[in-house]
C-alpha cells in the first residue's frame, strides 16, 4: 500500500512539475517574442488582440531570440578567450 502511494505521490509531482515547466517556458518566451518583436518593428507589432492572435509565433520569436542570445554568449566567451 505504501509503495502505490509513494508512485502515485510521485506521479502528482512529475505533472505539476511538468506544468510549472511548460507555464515557466511559455511566459519567458512569449514576452522575449514580444519584447524582442516590438523593439525589432519599433513598436508596431504586436498590439492588442494581434498579440493574442499570434501567441504560438510570438512565443516562438522568444524561442529562436533565446537560442541567439546564447550562441552569441558563446562566441563572445570565445572570442574573449574565456573558456
């Protein structure tokens, strides 16, 4: 009995840690989408229900800003000589 309440304590704990994650996530990205996207339109998109129209691209544009924001951490690192 003991054994099934510690795997399904564990189970709880793994799908509010998966949602936690994925809630985490969602907001980072979709406001460096929309940061990143308004400074790049400057200022012109996205406004209002446009932004909530085009939450998965908007999220995506904080993905890929992300992703260029590290590699070029990394090759700043590297040109400057630190390991």
């Amino acid at each position: 009995m003991e054994d099934a309440l510690k795997r399904l304590l564990q189970i709880v704990v793994e799908i509010l840690k998966f949602l936690v994650m994925a809630l985490v996530v969602q907001v980072l990205f979709f406001n460096l989408g929309r940061f990143s996207l308004w400074l790049l339109t400057m200022g012109r998109y996205p406004r209002g229900s446009l932004a909530q129209q085009e939450v998965n691209w908007i999220t995506f544009a904080g993905f890929i800003t992300f992703v260029v924001f590290v590699v070029a951490m990394g090759f700043y690192n590297t040109s400057m000589g630190m390991p």
